[in-house]
C-alpha cells in the first residue's frame, strides 16, 4: 500500500462500521477498498491518474465497475494528505447516502 492508503486504512476505513476490505479483486480490477454493503469502491489515486493512458485506463476501469452498480470514488493521493479529516467526512457521507437508497 502507498502511504496515503496506509494511513486511510488504519486511521479509518479499518474501523468503519459499514465494513471495508481492501485490495479486492473485482473482474479484471483490484480496488485499492470495497464496501460491498454500500456498493462502494474506494481509488487513491495520484498525479499519474489525471494524465493520458494513466486518465483512459481510470475511465475504463470506473466503467466497467459502474456496470456492475457500484459507485467509484477516485481520491487524490494529495487530498488525504493535505485533508484527512474532509476525505473521511466525505467517505462516510457517500456510504451513509447509499444505504438509505431503498436497495442500499
């Protein structure tokens, strides 16, 4: 794991009550976190992400996970450094909403 998603994952998403794995398998993809109950996949990304085959390969991939009714969160590497505290309030906002969808 890159030290952002060290950090999002034992000073967070480890403890969240809605439950996330990490590194999971999804098709041909391994999401950096999954919440299958909120139908969430979680992406740490950085700079390389924003940028020609690296931005083509993310569309790609938040496609074919959407496909599939998940939601794809793509968080900048520079966005849990500089802003720990809104990048989970934001995590968990997003999860609360998906579960008081009616099939959440």
């Amino acid at each position: 794991m890159t030290p952002e998603e060290r950090r999002l994952w034992y000073e967070y998403l480890k403890f969240h009550p809605a439950k996330f794995t990490r590194q999971k398998v999804l098709g041909q993809y391994i999401a950096d976190f999954y919440c299958a109950k909120a139908k969430l996949v979680i992406e740490l990304d950085g700079s390389q992400h924003y940028e020609g085959n690296g931005l083509a390969k993310d569309l790609a991939r938040t496609a074919f996970l959407e496909g599939y009714g998940l939601t794809v969160l793509c968080i900048p590497n520079n966005a849990v450094t500089g802003n720990f505290r809104g990048v989970c309030e934001y995590i968990d906002t997003v999860v609360k909403q998906s579960l008081s969808q009616p099939d959440g």
